[in-house]
C-alpha cells in the first residue's frame, strides 16, 4: 500500500457541530467540548472524514448543510441518524446514566437497565455500518469515547475488515468499581477487539489492564513503556496511555491578540481590577462545582481579611438539560451561589460571579487572561482542557493553578499546579489562600513548567503519539484531502 493512501476516520457520537433553526433550514456551526476542542484543528489542518450523530430534536435530511459546513471546516461530516428510542437508550441510558457515572466512580447514580445495553449494541452497529459504507480497508478508523465501545467488534460481525483505533477520553475505573458492571465481559471483550485501545493517564491503562486480565484469564501483558501489548486468542492488542492535550500555540496566539487584550482588560475594570479566579466547566457532578463553591465559603469565613479582595467567575456551560438530575444539579449551584453571595456580599463586591451560558472562544480567552488562578477541581476527570487552556493564556506568567488531583492533568502538570482534593474543601481554602500569597518567582517557576510541558505535548503531539503507536504513522502520512 502507497503510504499517502492512507485516510483517517475519526468516529465520535455527536459530529463535531451543533445545529440550530435557520429560516426554513439548518445552521451548522462547530460545536463545544473536550473532544470537539481537540480534534477540530487537526482535521482542519490534515483533511479527514468525521462520522458521528448530528443530535436529536429533527427529521429532515441534514446532508446538504453538513456538506455545506464540510466545506466550511475543511474535513467531511457523515451523519448517523438514531431514532428517539435509541436516543433514549443507548444515549441517555447506557451511555449516561451507566458508563459515565460508573466510569468516573459514581457508582451510585448509575441505572442498570438490561435494555440499555441492548439499545446500545444495536446504535454500535448501526456506526458500524455507517463507518463500513465510508471506508475500505486500507483507511485507519479512530473511534472515540465511551460511546461507541463496541463498533470494532460490531465491523467485524458484520464482516468488514478495518484497522481500528479506539481512545477512551474519560477515566477508566479501578477493578472494584469495573466489576460491578453487569455486562463487564462484553465490555471488556469488546474493547480487545480494536487493534490500539488508548487512555488518558498511567492509572487509567493499570486499571485496564488488571480488569482484562481478571476477567479474561488468558491473556498475558507484555512489553514496556506507554504502549504494551496484551496476547491471548491469537490476537495481539496494543493498550496505551496518551494524555489528550489543547491546540497550545492557537490558545497563546488568541491571548496575544489586541482584541484578546482589550476584552481582558474590560473584564478586570468591570472587577475594579481585584484578584480574580476563574472556574469554566460543563454543568455536570464530576466537575465538583458545589464542592468548589463550599470551598469559597470556607475561605472567606477561615480568613476574612480576603473579603472584597478575590472574586470567583465560575462560568457554567449548559449541558445534559434534559435530564432531570442536571436540572437539579444546576438548582444546587444557583442556591449555594446565592447562599454565599448573600452571606459575603457588601455594595460593589460580591465573591461569586456566575455565567450559566456558553461564551464564545474570544470572551473565554479573555477571562482566561484576565484571571490571577484557576480552580480546577472535578471529582474526577479524564484529563481537563480547561486546566491546559489556563496555562496557554496566562501571558504574564504569574498565574495560579489549583488543580484536582483527580484530573487526568493532575499527572502532568503536579510540578506546577497547587494538588488539591476536592472533597477536602478547607485543603482547597487553604490552596486558594496559598496561590493568593504565593511571591512572584514561585508563581513564575511553576507556571513555566507547566507551559513548558504543555506547548511540547500538545495536541498535535497526542494525534501523533496514538497514530504512531497504532501502525507506525504521524500526522504528514495524512496528506490534506479534497472535500
Ligand atoms: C471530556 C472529558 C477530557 C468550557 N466552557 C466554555 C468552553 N469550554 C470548553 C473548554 C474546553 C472544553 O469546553 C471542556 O473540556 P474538558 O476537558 O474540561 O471537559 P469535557 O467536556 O468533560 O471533556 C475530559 C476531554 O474530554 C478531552 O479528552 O479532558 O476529561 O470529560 O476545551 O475550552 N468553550 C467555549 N465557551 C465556554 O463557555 N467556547
């Protein structure tokens, strides 16, 4: 095989857009997310096709405008269309009420339907054909996340043969929490059938690994390194782990820009140029948004002399509306933003400042800019862009990082980010009151190691990390494709 006549799929349950009502017809725009955030300008840069569901809520033939916005973005979009049953079980249901809280560690908030797992099987295969119909055998399929767990075994099923790559963006839980999992054996089963499976951190591919090994009592891991091998049933699968990372060079390069520095500048007199603190994330249970806000509450009772000095913007991204336990999530935010303010606010400060909405990339810049720290606390995470996007627009150099111990960036960023554990909301005060005081030089030293770390592993370097692991290629074996 000619090495240029390799394409790339990339395979995720939501393309890369969100749509909305445009007249009679559709507007089709990039969307939001982790994944969304990684993979766009790598696409955007090499060509490649992107298969995935548009979303729900409309019948209409979408393929006119995700051709239209192909053209736009520079990669082409194939859609999967999935019924509201689908969309019920194997989205909301095995997806969202299991594998997401099960996988972050929640165990208790997950629903174990058996038709879920049924609904599930069924959408991985309806991807499966869909991934089958736009590819041949000499492309590479890379799917993505917790979704699509069985599209691998489901290709083969259906007979299509297909070098397949699979990357798991959130945790993967500790063996005691895996097996708890009714339908444990598919999963992991499914999951060997891929040729590379990759995670986000160390702890992640351990916890792998021990789980397929205790339920699959023939396989032996071998090798060394970021990328072993299991063997067993005559088949060799490469596992490995690949810290996810940001576009650092666009993220600096936007901080940069007069239009960046005008708008952080706005926001810093809107502050009266106190301390800020900036907390961004999608609403969701993992991200500990309640426990943060209790943390600032401690704060400010434990050393009162920062009363009027700091304020926290904590932007909320809405997400999951739907689901009657987001909604109650989002309810618990707004009392214990109000419970605090009312508690703390004198005329013209206030501690928290709350956004429940999606800002765009420049006015996220710029609050990334404008702000002294960053509190980044989820109860547990993958890894955390948001972390990532801090360190790239802290252009002075002197910002903070305090940062969970339970995000997957926790791994590569501990030399220079304050380690906190979210739950000890008085170890967070007292992180917040330690970065408030932190002298010039430490803040320098540690924020230069983590823009350091960060700028070289970037998310080219992932993409080529996992490509290289997968068959020994990197990004320039993907020449840029007509669309
Ligand atoms: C999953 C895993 C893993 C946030 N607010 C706004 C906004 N954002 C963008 C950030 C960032 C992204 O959303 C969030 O990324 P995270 O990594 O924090 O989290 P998840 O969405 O949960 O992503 C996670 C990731 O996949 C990648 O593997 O790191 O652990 O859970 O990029 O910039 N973007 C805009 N406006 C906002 O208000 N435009």
């Amino acid at each position: 095989m000619h090495r240029n006549s390799v394409r790339l799929l990339v395979v995720s349950n939501r393309l890369p857009i969100s749509l909305s009502r445009c007249g009679e017809g559709w507007s089709v725009e990039q969307g939001k997310g982790g994944l969304v955030t990684a993979l766009a300008p790598v696409l955007r840069n090499r060509g490649g096709d992107w298969i995935g569901w548009p979303g729900s809520g409309c019948d209409d033939d979408l393929t006119p405008y995700l051709s239209a916005f192909s053209k736009k973005a520079g990669y082409n979009l194939h859609g999967v269309n999935l019924t509201e049953d689908e969309v019920q079980g194997f989205y909301q249901g095995f997806s969202n009420e299991i594998i997401w809280p099960l996988f972050h560690d929640f165990q208790s908030r997950c629903n174990f339907v058996p038709d879920y797992f049924r609904s599930y099987l069924d959408v991985n295969r309806k991807f499966a054909e869909v991934i089958a119909a736009h590819s041949t055998g000499d492309d590479y399929v890379w799917v993505h996340d917790y979704h699509l767990m069985h599209a691998a075994q489901m290709l083969r099923i259906l007979g299509h043969a297909r070098r397949t790559g699979f990357f798991l963006h959130i945790p993967f839980p500790p063996q005691d929490i895996f097996l708890k999992l009714p339908w444990r054996q598919e999963i992991i089963r499914a999951l060997l059938e891929f040729d590379l499976v990759g995670f986000q951190t160390f702890r992640d591919r351990r916890n792998f690994l021990q789980c397929a090994v205790t339920l699959c009592r023939d396989l032996k891991p071998s090798g060394r390194g970021p990328v072993v091998h299991l063997n067993g049933q005559g088949r060799q699968v490469k596992v490995g782990y690949f810290p996810i990372s940001i576009d650092y060079r666009e993220f600096s390069n936007q901080a940069r820009t007069r239009a960046a520095a005008e708008q952080a500048d706005q926001v810093h007199a809107a502050f009266r140029r106190r301390f800020l603190i900036i907390g961004a994330d999608r609403l969701d249970y993992s991200k500990g948004i309640p426990e943060r806000l209790e943390a600032m509450r401690t704060l400010l009772l434990k050393y009162p002399e920062l009363r009027e000095k700091l304020s926290l913007v904590q932007i909320v991204v809405p997400s999951r509306e739907t689901v009657q336990e987001y909604q109650t999530m989002k309810q618990r935010i707004e009392s214990l933003v109000s419970e605090i303010n009312g508690q703390f606010a004198v005329p013209g400060w206030s501690p928290i400042h709350y956004q429940y909405r999606n800002l765009d990339r420049a006015e996220l810049v710029a609050y990334y800019r404008a702000s002294r720290m960053a509190l980044v606390t989820p109860l547990r995470d993958g890894m955390n862009l948001v972390a990532k996007e801090y360190c790239a627009c802290n252009l002075s150099g002197d910002g903070v990082l305090v940062l969970s111990e339970f995000a997957g960036a926790a791994a590569q960023l501990q030399r220079g980010a304050l380690l906190v554990n979210p739950y000890d909301t008085e170890g967070v005060a007292d992180a917040i009151f330690e970065a408030y005081h932190m002298v010039l030089d430490e803040k320098r030293a540690r924020m230069h190691k983590m823009q350091t770390a960060i700028r070289k592993y970037d998310i080219y370097w992932w993409v080529d990390s996992f490509l290289k692991a997968a068959f020994d290629r990197q990004l320039d074996d993907f020449p840029p494709q007509e669309v």
